[in-house]
C-alpha cells in the first residue's frame, strides 16, 4: 500500500505503533540477534531507507538458516529468545494485544 503521507523517518522502536511490534521492529530486534546493530539501537530518527539496508542484512542472516529459529546455533537461538522475550513483555505492557491486528504498521 502506497500512502501520500508516509512518514520519511522512523519514529523508533520504543515510539513504534503496538509496542514495537511491527514488522520495523521486528527487523531491528533481528539485527540485534545477528549482531549487526547494538541492543541500544532504536533507529529513531533513522531515514526509512537505512532501515531497509539493514533489513537486507537480516533477510542474508536468516537465509544462512532457512528462515528458521530451530535452525539458529544455540547462542544465536537463546539471544533471540531473550530479545523477543523481553519485547512481547514490554509490548503487553504497553498495551499490544497479539489478536489484534494492525492495518497501519507498514
């Protein structure tokens, strides 16, 4: 969907629509598995197409493993238990409800 308005930067992943979770959000806390961005880095502010490049990155990582956390070494397995963990925390806390889903989180 193209939207006229679309933001050019990203507001940040602790601003983000439903708690973060988002498939923006899901990108950085993937980075932060891979290694590829520190846990302090929310993006914010980022212009969207930083965020795509990085995106890139993810997509190169999780295809070293099929797309799958089974896949993942255990290091990297237990890394993404504990970000995804502490996020769906975070989220419900904030109001995300997992059943709901959004239209507006491009």
């Amino acid at each position: 969907m193209i939207r006229l308005h679309a933001p050019k930067t990203y507001a940040g992943l602790d601003h983000d629509i439903n708690g973060g979770m988002t498939m923006i959000g899901k990108i950085i806390r993937d980075a932060w598995v891979f290694g590829i961005l520190p846990e302090t880095e929310t993006c914010e502010g980022w212009e969207i197409s930083r965020i795509d490049a990085i995106h890139q990155q993810v997509n190169d990582e999780w295809d070293k493993y099929g797309c799958m956390v089974s896949r993942l070494p255990e290091d990297l397995r237990a890394r993404h238990k504990a970000i995804y963990d502490e996020a769906i925390t975070q989220a419900k806390a904030r109001g995300w409800d997992p059943e709901v889903i959004a239209d507006d989180e491009d």
